[in-house]
C-alpha cells in the first residue's frame, strides 16, 4: 500500500479524488444509483453529476445524482481528499486510529473527525461475503466494561460480566475472519453463527471445549475441541491460535486506542478490524474501500 505522502501526491485536487471515485464505484461505467439504468448521461454544466431518465416520474425532471450520492461521503463539507486522508490512516493503523489522532491530523473538529471514523467503519461492511472453509476456528470473547481490572487475555466463558459486549468470531486459517456482537453465548446463538458464517464443506471447525459448541457435530460439521480448562490448548491440527490472535488485536486497539468502545458502536469498530484483517495483503485495499464506502 503507498504511503500517505504517495496518497497526497496522487490525490492533490476534489477532482483527481471524484475521478478515482467513480472509476471504483462504477468500474463498468456509471449506472443510476436509484434503478440501475446504464443509459444515464452527464450534465455538461455540472462536472462528476449525471441524470437518469429511466426512473424519473416525468422525462422532463430527470433523476440527477453526483458521484457521491448514495456513499459514506454524500453531503459532507469535509473534501474528499481529506476523507481519502482519514480512510489511508485507518487502513493503515494495525490497531486503529482514534478520533482525537485524526482531528490532530486534519484540523478539524473532535466531532466531524469522529463522525468521520464512523462513517468510514460502516462502509467497510462485508457485501461480498462467502462463508469460511478449510480449517476454521470459532470462540467468543468479552469486550468492555467498566471493571478496572480487566484482564484481557483470560476468558471468561460462564459470565461476560453485566456491561461487557459479547463477541463471537470465527477465522479462516490463512484466510478471513468473520464476527459479530450476540447477545447471549447460548448453544442456539453459536450454531446459529456458525451455520452463518462456515461452509458445511468445512475440513474442521476447532473450539475449545465451551459447551455450546457441542451441537456442531450433530450439525454436520467435523468438530474438534480442546479444553482451556485443563490447559490443553493444542491437539494436532486443533487449536484455536488464530482466533486468539485476533482478539487480542482487536482487545488492543479498542482498550489501547479507544479506551472506551460502547454496545452502540462496537459493530461498527468490528467491521474496521475485519476489513484490515481480510484485506491486509491486498495490496489495492485503499481502492477496494473506497468502492465499498
Ligand atoms: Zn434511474
């Protein structure tokens, strides 16, 4: 991925930004945002807008939409080069980047910048998803909270606590990671996950021995547990390292970074710590962000 200085420089101007935006919203040419019709034709007066005849009630009032309807950057006041600043930062950011480091950044407001971040992890949301093959490892973890002495790395699989969030994740070795906040760590909540996010053709699904993940074998799954109980944390190909990794990452950029992430907005920091972790030896993953936002 370039650097930021190679961001600057290949995004001087709006323009040069608009131009990049519509090649990766519209790689096939520009459609109608609202029906999808490609015969729209742009409006000579008003560079990076078009009009659509197809959806519009009378033929005479086209449908008109700029490049950025429809995106995380529609009616912003913020330009484009400097949303294209914010996203290079936190795709770049192994552990995030605060709202406090990016209104340093851009001289902005705390507000607009945090408003920003947001806007940005909502758009990294997953719209091609394929379910998880190969060997897959599943576990859920607790995030947040108020107590002072959290210990992130023990897990605590009979009580998440009152005010923590739970977190259930799985992950592909050597591929995508998958997850979502539940309400409870119920037996029904788990297979419900897994059924989402793994294909049945999946070579294993590894957990540990946390009882709600006893169906799986009766679900069609080829199941092997280890027990963290009894300290048994690897068995041949069983283990569940990765998924452990991955917490762990993303217990430090939301205690080290954030400090406080709550239930509200916890989906939205998940999608930004999924998106680096699928895309991060994807070396066009600036513009495959900016085709998602
Ligand atoms: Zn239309």
């Amino acid at each position: 991925m370039m650097t930021l200085k190679q961001l600057l420089e290949t995004f001087p101007t709006e323009d040069s930004c608009k131009v990049f935006l519509t090649e990766r919203r519209w790689p096939k040419g520009v459609t109608c945002p609202r029906c999808g019709n490609s015969k729209v034709y742009a409006l000579p007066s008003r560079p990076f807008h078009w009009a659509c005849r197809a959806c519009a009630p009378k033929p005479r009032y086209p449908y008109r939409f700029s490049v950025s309807v429809g995106t995380v950057f529609e009616n912003s006041n913020v330009p484009l080069k400097t949303w294209f600043e914010v996203l290079w930062q936190m795709l770049n950011s192994k552990k995030g980047v605060s709202a406090l480091q990016i209104q340093r950044q851009i001289g902005r407001s705390y507000p607009t910048a945090w408003y920003m971040c947001h806007r940005l992890r909502a758009g990294m949301q997953d719209k091609e998803f394929q379910k998880l093959m190969g060997i897959v490892e599943v576990d859920e973890t607790y995030i947040g909270g108020k107590d002072k002495n959290r210990h992130w790395g023990k897990k605590h699989h009979v009580t998440g606590g009152a005010d923590k969030a739970t977190v259930i994740g799985a992950i592909s070795r050597k591929g995508n990671v998958v997850c979502k906040m539940i309400e409870k760590a119920d037996t029904k909540t788990l297979n419900g996950f897994v059924q989402e996010a793994i294909s049945e053709k999946v070579d294993l699904v590894a957990t540990d021995d946390a009882g709600g993940y006893r169906d799986l074998n009766r679900l069609g799954y080829r199941h092997g547990a280890v027990s963290h109980m009894t300290h048994q944390y690897v068995i041949g190909a069983v283990h569940t390292c990765n998924i452990d990794n991955f917490w762990s990452l993303l217990k430090r950029g939301i205690v080290g970074t954030y400090h406080n992430v709550s239930r509200t907005y916890l989906p939205l920091y998940l999608n930004e710590f999924v998106f680096r972790h699928n895309n991060r030896s994807n070396p066009d993953i600036f513009g495959l962000a900016i085709a998602e936002c």
